[in-house]
C-alpha cells in the first residue's frame, strides 16, 4: 500500500516563527499541494484565528482532489468551529488531539491519564458525529507512557478514529527508538487494523525524516511533513525528502508515495516565496546545489555518465537539468562543453589559453556566470 502524505505546510508549517500566510497565499499552496498530489492537506486550525477558518473554509469549497483536515483540541468548542469550516469539502477529516505524556497532561493539561483518555475517546465520537474520517493525535506521544499510548489509541479507535497520529513533537527521539515505538503500538494494540497508522516528526535534532522513514519500515501508513520542513521550532520533516527517499530507494522500501514528483520543485519555490523563508543551497533536493556539480573530477563524470555522481535525475523533481556550475575545481571538458554552449567552438591553443586564463581568475572568484566567461573570451579575441 502507498505511504499517504499528510500535508501540514498549512498549519504546522506555518507556526514556523515568522511566518503569516494570507488567506489569498493559503488557497495558492493548497491549488499546488492539490497539483502534487498529497494525500491530504491539513489546511489550518480553526479556532485559533478568524484567518485561520476563512482559510480552511475556502480551501474546503475549492480544492478538490485531496482530503482537507482542520485541527482541533479536544473540546466540543474547537471541533464544532473545525466543522463550520471543513463541512463543504468533499472529503473533510478532524483532526483532534490531546498530549499524553507526563509533562504535558500535570503541568499543561493538569488532568489524570484517566481524564485523558475519557476527554480522546468523547472528542473522538464528537468529532465521528459530524464526520466520518477522524484521525486522532496523541500529542507528545513519543515521551509518553507506552502502555497507556496502546490503551488511549485502542478506546480512540473503539470510538471511531479511522487515522492514529503518533507524534514526536519535541524532537526528542532517535530512529530506532522510534521504528520501535511504532512496532510495539501495532503489536499491542489490538484494533489496530482498524485504523491507519500515521507519525508526526518535529526536526529539532535533525532526525525528523530520519524517524519518519523509521517508522514506515515499522509499519506507518502515513507521514505528516510540510514543504521544505517548515514548521514549529527547527520544522517538521520535509515532504521532498521523504517523497524522493522512498522513491529512490525504492529496492529498499517497500512501499512509496503516489505524489506527482514532477510538481516538487514548483512547490517548494513556491512555499520558500510565499513564507518568506529562503531555502539553504545544500538543502537535500530542493536546494539550488542539490542538482549541481563543482569539482572538475565530478563535472567529468557526469558529463560522460549522469550516474557517476548522481542518485536521482533532476527532471524527476520538475528542474530542467542538472547544473554544472564552473569555479576553480573544475576541468578543460566542462569549461569547453560550457564555451560550446555559449557558442565558442575553440580551437586546442584557443582553449587551453582561454583555461588558463578562466582557472587564473577561478582563484579570486567563487562562481562563473556566463557573462564572465564570455568576458574571458573577449579578452582573447582582442590579445589575437
Ligand atoms: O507536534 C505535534 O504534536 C502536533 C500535533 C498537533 C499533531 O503538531
Ligand atoms: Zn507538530
């Protein structure tokens, strides 16, 4: 079966410090996460702000394609609101949530587990009232108990849950903790099959897709994750990683997404413009060096096979091609492909010359655009 990709760009995503969406810029990523083929989009959470709903509730009448959830806590108040935004879409799904861990329930909650469990199980069939898809998170969960996570996720599902979302949220744990966690809860949970499994990876440690792809070989059906790991504190997991690891390796997994790869690059550019959030030039996929090769020894290689150095192929992702960018560890065969590109079919002399002179000024320089190089060229014509 598939991995679903929940899409939380819209609401986790948008927690990032800093970062406001209008109404107008919600409803333009959710055209593009529709274009991409996510599962579901998690389009906001309504009670928290009038713009919040107004945005769930246009995003609810005007895209189509995936499922569009609205969050909401555990309370009769916040999954009525979720609803008056969601009830026009043609597949709506709450959301709902209540933390579980320790710290959580006696400092922020200050309930019993017992209160816990009674206020998830009450949202949960609340929540069923209205819909009939219903995922229900256990906020914290990766520093909660683990029995009483098995005991809270099987009365969720008795009640009606159709999704379990299993969330680390501070970022605390590490891959083989967390495949484990995911192994135990579909182990001892006895109703299991009766709902999808999901996880919810926060990054702080860096490990966020790390956990995720985890907990898919443990047994998790879906991934929550934002475009470019945007999202609360250090993020969330980045969908691009995910998509394109599960892809890319598929001799390894056995399961991948069915995402339209090709709309990834589109997406990103689009969420990094919109946020306001630049994307770092290493970024795994969607930065600008992703695709781009430096070192002479490199640029030969992939010149004369793409694979020598590259483990997926730009186009999959919606770029045009590859770069091979020309700074001082580069080669005489990307500078003469570079020059024949431009339109300069150089001679032996002319182009060792014209290397010399290019590898002289690649000292002082960090990147050659093609105007630079055409500069180069210039120069030798008038030395001629
Ligand atoms: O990080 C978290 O626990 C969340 C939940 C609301 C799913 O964002
Ligand atoms: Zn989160």
């Amino acid at each position: 079966m598939p991995v679903k990709i929940f899409d939380t760009t819209l609401r986790d995503g948008e927690q990032s410090p800093g970062v406001s969406l209008s109404v107008k810029e919600k409803v333009e990523i959710a055209k593009q996460l529709a274009k991409l083929e996510v599962d579901i989009i998690e389009a906001g959470f309504p009670i928290a702000s009038p713009g919040d709903f107004k945005a769930v509730k246009e995003i609810a009448q005007e895209v189509s394609g995936p499922v569009i959830a609205g969050l909401a806590r555990a309370t009769k108040g916040d999954i009525d609101r979720a609803w008056e935004a969601l009830q026009e879409a043609k597949k709506p799904r709450i959301h709902t949530f209540i933390a579980t861990s320790p710290v959580h329930m006696e400092y922020k909650l200050q309930k019993d587990p017992n209160e816990v469990l009674d206020a998830a199980v009450k949202a949960v069939k609340y929540a069923k009232s209205y819909t009939a898809d219903v995922e229900f998170s256990a906020e914290d969960a990766f520093r909660s108990d683990k029995d009483f996570l098995c005991d809270i996720f099987e009365a969720v599902i008795e009640a009606g849950a159709t999704t379990i979302n299993i969330p680390d949220t501070v970022g605390y744990a590490t891959p083989e903790e967390f495949g484990g966690l995911i192994s135990y809860i579909k182990n001892n949970v006895s109703n299991i099959d009766d709902a999808i499994i999901s996880v919810h990876c926060h990054n702080d440690l860096g490990l966020a897709v790390a956990n995720s792809l985890a907990a898919v070989e443990n047994g998790a059906q879906q991934v929550e994750c934002a475009v470019n790991g945007v999202g609360e504190r250090a993020g969330n997991t980045a969908l691009e990683e995910i998509a394109l690891t599960l892809n890319t390796r598929h001799d390894y997994f056995t399961n991948q997404t069915t995402l339209k790869l090709k709309e990834i690059a589109r997406t990103s550019r689009l969420v990094s413009h919109l946020t306001g959030m630049p994307i770092q030039p290493n970024k795994a996929i969607v930065g600008k060096n992703a695709f781009a090769h430096e070192s002479g020894i490199h640029q030969d290689g992939v010149i004369k096979e793409r694979t020598t150095y590259e483990i997926m192929d730009a186009q999959t992702i919606g770029l045009k091609e590859n770069k091979i960018v020309l700074g001082k560890h580069s080669g005489r065969h990307a500078f003469k492909d570079k020059m024949e590109e431009l339109g300069y079919k150089l001679k032996e002399e002319e182009l060792n010359s014209a290397f010399k002179r290019f590898k002289d000024l690649a000292d002082k320089k960090k990147e050659f655009t093609s105007l630079d190089l055409e500069a180069i060229m210039e120069d030798e014509i008038s030395q001629v």
